[in-house]
C-alpha cells in the first residue's frame, strides 16, 4: 500500500471519528446545559412570583395603617417588571434548548459533509478491482452530490441557530434585568413607606 493510500484511509477514518464524537457531544452536553439553565430560570421565575406575593401581603399591612402608601406607582412598576421577568423565564428554556440543537445539528451535519468529502477524495488514492473506471467516477460523484445534499440543511440550521441564539441571550437578560429592576422597585416602596 502506498503513502497515499494510507493517508487517505486515515482521514476518512478521521472524519467518521469527529461524526461520531459530535454526536456524542450533542447528546451529553445538551442533557447538561438545558437541566442547569432550566433549573436557574425557572428558580427565577418562582423568586418572581414569590416576590410579587410578598409585595402583595405587605400592601395589605400598609393599608390597614392610617396613612395610605407613598408612592404606588413604584409598587405597579415593581409588579410590572417581575410579572415580565416571570413570563420572559419560562421562555428562556425553550430558546436556550433550540438554540443547544440546532448548534448541534449544524456541526452533525457539517461534519457528515466532510466525511462524504474525505471518501470521495480517498477514492483517488485507492485501488478498486470490481469497479471500472465508469463505476469509480459514479461512485465518486454520488458522495460528492451526498456531500453537498447537507449544504441546504446545514445553512437552514446555522439559520435556526442563530435565530434562537439571539432569542436565548437577549430573552435571559430581559428577565434577569427585570427582576433586578422589580427588586429594586419593590425595594424603593419599602423603604418609602418605613
């Protein structure tokens, strides 16, 4: 067997071994990242709706003194962005598991993509006794077609990505900021009501 041989053999072997270790990253780190983002947002949104009936239970204290509370629009603001902060949470799960799979899937693909390529090249190098030289550049161009068949779900998935990436991010801050400004609202009422 010569060099070439050898080579080739080696970097289709090398293309399948990288298939096969993102598809093993795209199940275990998947698993991983949608449970710890999951339990952190909805973490977040059970403190927002706590906070929310909490602030709920101090207004009905305020009221029953003889002043009437200072200052209930920042108690409304307060409301407004907790109660944002709780439904923005629940959503940020979903995006952040969609944005993990169609990262995934694009890298799945664009790997079986080069592994189509790296055969296909590797035919070059090869010596095949049954196939003629008609059957060699068939085969040849058929993993080359297969190879560029992934093109048009690869894009479509990077597309997804990048949709849900940008859902994810901005999804997350929103509700992190909003509980940190229905917080501070709330924050703001209590001690001008002491």
């Amino acid at each position: 067997m010569g060099t070439d041989v050898v080579l080739a053999e080696k970097h289709v072997k090398d293309a399948a071994a990288r298939v096969a270790s993102s598809r093993e990253l795209l199940i275990q780190e998947s698993a991983e990242n949608r449970r710890a983002y999951e339990r952190f947002y909805n973490s977040l949104a059970l403190f927002s709706g706590g906070t929310v009936a909490l602030s709920v239970t101090y207004l009905g204290y305020l009221k029953s003194l003889s002043k009437p509370p200072a200052h209930p629009t920042w108690l409304i603001g307060s409301w407004g962005c907790l109660l944002s902060c709780l439904a923005i949470s629940l959503f940020c799960t979903f995006f952040h598991t969609h944005y993990l799979y169609y990262a995934r899937t694009r890298e799945y693909l664009e790997n079986i993509k080069l592994k189509r390529e790296a055969e296909a090249d590797a035919m070059d190098h090869m010596d095949f006794v049954n196939l003629s030289p008609a059957d060699h550049q068939a085969a040849q161009l058929r993993l080359r077609k297969a190879a560029e068949g992934y093109d048009s779900d690869q894009r479509r998935a990077a597309r997804q990505e990048s949709i849900y990436l940008f859902l994810w991010k901005w999804s997350g801050r929103l509700a992190r900021l909003a509980f940190l400004g229905g917080v501070g609202l709330l924050f703001c009422f209590a001690v001008g009501n002491i």
